[in-house]
C-alpha cells in the first residue's frame, strides 16, 4: 500500500544552549492504495481515506554555528489515533479466515523515532533542512496473524520561513509499506 499524506503540526520548542524540547499535536488526512487485489474485498489499486490525530514530545541534543544547527541525536515518543474507510476495510480483512493474509491494525498506538537532523540557515529564521530517523511501535498488540516488530525509517526535506516550515517526507516500513508525506507546521 502507497499512502498519500497532508499534515498540518502546530508545536512549541523550549531552547537551551545544548537541547531543544518541544510538543505539539496534529492531524493528518489521506488516502491508502491497495497495490494488490484481495477477491473481492480489495481491489487492485483501489483507494481508502484516513484521518489521524497524533500528540508529540521530544528532546535533541543541537550543535549551533552561525549556518548550521546539528541536531545530532533526538529522540521523539507520539500518540496517534486513526479512524475512517481504510480502518473499516482493515477491519473488514481481519475477518477474512486466510494464514497467508497478514493484517496488523491498530488504531490507537504509541510511537518512538530516533533521528538526526541538520539545518543549513540562510538567515536566523530561515533554513533548508534534511534528517534521517528510525522508529517503531510501543506495545504494539500481537495476534495469531501477527507478532514481530513494526519498525520503519525515513529521510525528511524542509525549508524553513521565518515560523512556518513545509517539509517532505519519505518513510518505509514493514512489508513494503511506503509513504511520502507534504506538510506545514507552524512555530507557536
């Protein structure tokens, strides 16, 4: 399945001189292809909607020159609930009596990323980013179709103006689930 993802962030950063705190919450939207065809329960590039609200914390250890922030090492735990169609058609194959049909859904979960991150400025406000991150689920509820971890890793791109950052996100995970995600955030 190939996500298509819109987020929109709003957090706080509290600054020190070797640290930067932050949390926020968001929401996100989007749409899941099926890139296979399961009878006639999910067709072969059919589409599904989703919605999600996510609260965030994290903390990182920052290296700051004049050009370049470093953000060396951070680490980041969320909550994220999702809902609509492509929950129902999830809930919908759990069902389905198949040993070769593997479907993890957890609606409800909780999250950690480990990343790197560094911002080259143009100005003090603004800024082209790039980091790299991995993560996984906490407590991630196993079942008889499946039981193993869920981890995933991903690039980001940003560019920051002044308080607000677009960034681009590539992520992959498990089973060769893949997403590319556009998003805004604004610095409160």
């Amino acid at each position: 399945m190939m996500p298509k993802i819109a987020s929109l962030n709003v957090h706080r950063n509290i600054t020190g001189q070797f640290y930067i705190y932050y949390y926020g919450l968001g929401a996100s939207m989007g749409t899941y292809r099926f890139k296979e065809a399961y009878g006639s329960m999910a067709r072969e590039s059919e589409t599904a909607n989703f919605y999600n609200i996510h609260l965030k914390t994290g903390i990182n250890y920052t290296y700051t020159r004049p050009k370049v922030d470093s953000r060396f090492l951070g680490v980041e735990l969320a909550y994220n609930n999702e809902f609509g169609d492509y929950q129902k058609k999830l809930e919908e194959l759990i069902k389905v009596d198949d040993s070769d049909l593997i479907v993890v859904n957890q609606k409800s979960m909780f999250t950690y990323n480990w990343y790197s991150e560094y911002a080259f400025k143009s100005s003090n406000q603004d800024a082209f980013t790039v980091g790299l991150y991995v993560g996984g689920l906490i407590g991630l509820e196993e079942t008889d179709m499946f039981s193993g971890d869920a981890t995933y890793r991903g690039i980001t791109l940003g560019l920051r103006l002044k308080k607000y950052t677009i960034s681009l996100i590539y992520e992959s995970g498990q089973n060769e689930i893949q997403s590319s995600k556009l998003g805004l955030t604004n610095q409160l």
